[in-house]
C-alpha cells in the first residue's frame, strides 16, 4: 500500500515546468498527482506517475534530478471533516504528516490525500484500523 513518488529538482525559471511535462508526455507517462513547491532559487516537483521507472530514467535522459520517494495514498469522503478526520487518528498515535498533498477525483465524491510519514509502516496500519482506505498503487493509477 505504499507508493512510488518522484521528486524532480527545478530551477525557478520559465519553462522548467513545461520541460518535465513534455518529456514525460512524448514517453507515455501519464500523471495521477503533482505538488510543487518552491524557493527562490529552486523548486522541488513531486509526482505520482502511470510508470515510475520510465518516468525516472526519462527525466534523468532529460538531465533532470530525480529522486524518489515511499508516500501513502488515502481515499476520504470529500465533505467537510474528511481531512480532519485522518489527521486525528494519526495524532492521537503520534504520526507524523511530513507533508502531503491532494486531489479529488471528479467523477467521485471522494478526494484522494497523498502523505508523506514519518514513520510510513505505522501509519498504514493505524489507518486501516481505524477503517481509512488506503489506496494500493493499481487503485491510485486506474481511479
């Protein structure tokens, strides 16, 4: 139930951005979820992709660095308290949100949050337990 996530390096320049998404698009890689963060000098994309290995080795024949990174993909109804519900069971067993990003999928009432632990094998069975989805690589790839 963990996930592949790549981190890409920018520059903070114009056209970085559009360079990452032409590579992986001219090589069939499709994206599921994306963060991107930034500071003056550099930006750090996060992506989940259709085929991480492709998606990796493309990007570094692009002169990108990339690294990777294990995150959780967890499905919530998308109402008020869906969040917040997650993140209590997490606090109350001290779990650690690194950091985290979301999507909701348009043709559900559901959103999708990606996380970042620290301490990943712990929060995956706190959040089964407590009856939270926690969405296998193949779920997250064909929702």
């Amino acid at each position: 139930m963990k996930l592949e996530q790549l981190s890409v390096f920018l520059e903070n320049r114009a056209g970085r951005l559009c360079d990452v998404t032409k590579a992986l698009a001219d090589a069939g890689i499709n994206i599921r979820a994306l963060s991107l963060a930034d500071t003056s000098d550099f930006g750090i994309l996060r992506l989940i992709v259709s085929d991480t290995e492709k998606a990796k080795q493309t990007l570094k024949q692009h002169g990108f660095t990339v690294g990777r990174t294990t995150v959780v993909a967890v499905e919530v109804k998308d109402e008020p308290g869906g969040l917040h519900n997650v993140l209590k069971v997490l606090g109350e067993e001290q779990i650690n949100v690194e950091y985290m990003y979301a999507f909701v999928q348009q043709s559900s009432k559901n959103a999708v949050l990606i996380f970042r632990f620290d301490r990943t094998d712990q929060a995956i069975e706190i959040l089964t337990k407590a009856g939270i989805k926690v969405l296998s690589g193949d779920e997250l790839y064909n929702l």
